[in-house]
C-alpha cells in the first residue's frame, strides 16, 4: 500500500471549548475532534499517538492574531490579581494597629483567602460547563470586584476578613480560566511566560502603591480604592473580549463536567502537578508577603523604607518570566526547573545567613527571579503531558490548587510566627523550596514527536 505523504496546514483560528468555537470577530465551525490532526513542525501539540477519544472536547491552538482582545483581557485579569497578592504582605504593619491585632488575626485573613481558592477548585468545572469560558472569567471579576466595594472603606474587621473570601473565589475563577486559554495558544511558553510576568508586574507596582498611600496618609485602606477602579476596567474588558457567547455553556459539557474533573483527578500527574503548584504559590505569596515584616521585626528595618523591599522580589519575579522563558523552552524545561530550584535555594540560604537588610534586598529579588518561570513552566509541561480532552478540568484545578497555597502557606507562617516570631519565615521558604524540587522529580518527561 504506498504512503502518501500530505503538508497539513496549521489549523484555522479558532478555539474549540466545549464543542463551539470561539473566535475573535469570525465565525468558523466546529472542529471535527473525531479526526483530530496535529500540524506539522507544531512543537507544543501532543504526540501523534496521543489522540483525544471520539467525542472528546479539546482546544485547538489559535493563531495569536485572532484572539488578541481576549489575551490583552486575560493578561489585565492577571496583572490585577498580582497588585492584590503584592500588596497584602505591605499592609500588615497597618492593618495590625488599625484594627487592634495579632498577627495570628493577620493570618486569619489568608485562611479565609484559601477557603475561596479551595471551593473555586471543585466548582470551576461545572461552572464552566453552564456559562463558558467568558461567563467565568466574568463572575470571577464581579466576585472580585464586589471584595473590594467592601475593603476600600475599612469595614468592621469580620467583614473585612469576609471580603477576602469574595476575592479567593473571583481571582481563583479569573486564574483558572487564563490559564487554560493561554496554554492553548501558539507558542504558549511564550505567552505564558508574559502572562505571569504581568502578574509579577502588578505584584511589583501593588507594594508601591499601597506602601505609598500608607504610608504617607491615614488612610491604608484607600489602597483598596485603587484596585476597585482597576476592578471596573477588568470587569469591562473580559465582557467586551469574551462576548461572543458569553454565559452560553452546553448541554454536552454539562453532562460531562463531573466525569472530566473524576477523570482529571485519577491522573497521577494531575495530584503531583497541583502539590508542586501548591507548594510554589506558597513560596512566592509567604516569601512576598512576609518579608517586610521579617525585616522589621528581626532586622530592625524602617516600616516606610523596608516595605519596598517586597516590591524587588516581585520585580525579580517579573524580570525572571520575561527573561527565562525562551531559555527553559530551549534548554529542557524539566530540567531547568530543577536548576532554578537550586539557584533560589542558594538565594534563600545567603539571605537567611547574612544579616544585612541591604544584601537581604538583593537576595530576595534574585529569590524571585529563580521563582519567575516556575509557574508558566508548569502550565506549559501540563499542556504536554496531560490529555488534550482534559485540560479545562486538570489544568484549571491544578492552577486553582496551587494558588491557594497563596493563602494557606501565609496563614501557617503567619500562625507560627504569631507563637515563635518572624524568623520562622526562613525555613519554612527553605522546606518549600525542597518540597517542591521532590514533586517535580515525579512529573512524567514530555514526550516529543518528529513532525
């Protein structure tokens, strides 16, 4: 029988999700998943053995061209949710004697972050199904966006600490969500190397400003003021972007959404994937989040001075995603995480080791810059090592899990350091720093194919 040998075309622009195609500004129909075809020289895509069951739902990777207004929306989503979590860690020497607290209260406000992570994990499936990408991305922004009608005019603090569950929803939501649809994207470790440099960006300006506005006024809290206008302009650009079918879901999608998360959850890679974030996230939000306070308290640093420290890890992590990203596609991303691991456990050592605020400054923003691509690292792995039919489900929980290690890691510091002091923060980086290389050793090679 002779072979016949045929150039296959990149595939056409559009995204399929959930059996309808998602299109910026054109209206293509659906993609037959029943004779699914990987182009040819498409470096991202899965095996060619590694076929998505007749019927499955899959993505199909757009060309960047068309889908630009969605991923300008995602990447606001994203840098916005990166002010909030910059900014939490500089607020604590004015939100401790503003409301009269501990700094156990302080963590209280990170568990009640992780409770709205935790519940967004098993509910952003079936919440996709019925409304659609767009309509999820939409409630998280007005879940977020209703957070911080509540912070900005500094309620009584229950209600204050409620607020934060509002927000670990909404931004649990928004993440999830971005990060699927980037991940499926052409050249997506590039793209998410720049979306979560923008979520570095907007971690590095939130200490600023919120440093800035407290303190040079009495006010801390009109820092919230500043993310609520922010709040508006976000929800309005992922209506206006994700319009074309917004809060349409499908009866098909509907039907599937509990055996897709079952399925996502039996794979081995899936557990390990979310452990490693979870462990991450917690490393980047407790070292970000509590080393003003390690400072003050154990360096004897100046509150007004030493709160932008925050803001050079977070720079640090920006510049690393930026500058990282091409260079772990192109040298082994499986490997190179292992070498970034090592690089900021260095930085985590010399930082604990010499007590010196200014050398501390220089060791948490090169923390930062190893930390940098992790994430996008992840993603990009998971793309390829996980079925296609099963990305909305495994990679949303896995990147869902591992944000609210954001929130549960800072509250454990937080609740430790209320009994034995700041300087706990140190080894607890330097175990999570350990941690996370152990679950790394466990996720599979990405198995390449020859076009």
């Amino acid at each position: 029988m002779a072979t016949t040998i045929v150039t296959v075309p990149p595939p056409v622009a559009s995204i399929e999700l959930e059996s309808r195609p998602l299109t910026a500004g054109l209206r293509v129909p659906p993609i037959n998943t029943q004779s699914h075809t990987i182009s040819a020289g498409d470096e991202e895509s899965s095996p060619l053995e590694d076929r998505p069951p007749e019927g499955a739902t899959v993505f199909e990777r757009p060309n960047v061209s068309t889908v630009k207004g969605m991923l300008l929306s995602t990447n606001f989503a994203v840098f916005l949710a990166g002010m909030n979590d910059g900014s939490t860690g500089a607020l604590i020497p004015y939100l401790q004697p503003a409301y009269d607290i501990g700094l156990l209260f302080v963590a209280v406000v990170y568990l009640i972050n992780f409770s709205g992570w935790l519940v967004a994990a098993f509910t952003n499936v079936h919440l996709t199904a019925r409304l659609g990408m767009g309509g999820v991305l939409t409630v998280g922004a007005a879940f977020q966006f209703t957070a911080y009608c509540l912070m900005f005019w500094k309620p009584p603090y229950p209600l204050f600490v409620f607020s934060f569950f509002l927000l670990g929803i909404g931004l649990a939501y928004q993440d999830s969500q971005a990060n699927v649809f980037v991940a499926n994207v052409n050249n997506s470790h590039r793209w998410l190397g720049i979306l979560h440099a923008l979520y570095g960006a907007g971690a590095l300006f939130g200490p600023l400003i919120a440093t800035t506005i407290a303190a040079r006024t009495a006010h801390w809290h009109c820092f919230y003021l500043v993310t609520l206008g922010l709040a508006v302009v976000n929800l309005g650009l992922l209506v206006w972007t994700f319009q074309d079918g917004l809060f349409k879901g499908t009866a098909a999608a509907k039907e599937s959404a509990s055996q897709d998360l079952k399925k996502a959850l039996s794979q081995r890679t899936v557990i390990v994937l979310s452990l490693f974030f979870f462990l991450y996230v917690g490393t980047e939000v407790t070292a970000g989040g509590w080393v003003v306070e390690f400072l003050i308290r154990v360096r004897n640093g100046d509150p007004s001075k030493v709160g932008y420290v925050a803001s050079g890890f977070w720079g640090g992590l920006t510049l690393g995603r930026l500058v990282l990203a091409d260079i772990s596609h192109k040298l082994g991303e499986r490997r190179m995480v292992f070498a970034y691991i090592i690089l900021a456990l260095v930085a985590q050592l010399i930082f604990t080791l010499v007590p010196n605020i200014i050398a501390n400054a220089v060791m948490i923003s090169l923390l930062g810059f190893f930390l940098g691509p992790l994430f996008p690292t992840g993603i990009s792995v998971a793309t390829k090592v996980l079925p296609r039919e099963l990305h909305i489900a495994s990679i949303g929980f896995a990147a869902t899990m591992g944000q609210a290690g954001s929130a549960a890691f800072p509250f454990l510091t937080g609740a430790i350091a209320a009994k034995s002091g700041v300087k706990v923060l140190q080894p607890m980086l330097i175990g999570l720093l350990a941690g996370m290389a152990i679950f790394w050793a466990f996720i599979p090679r990405v198995a390449r194919h020859s076009s």
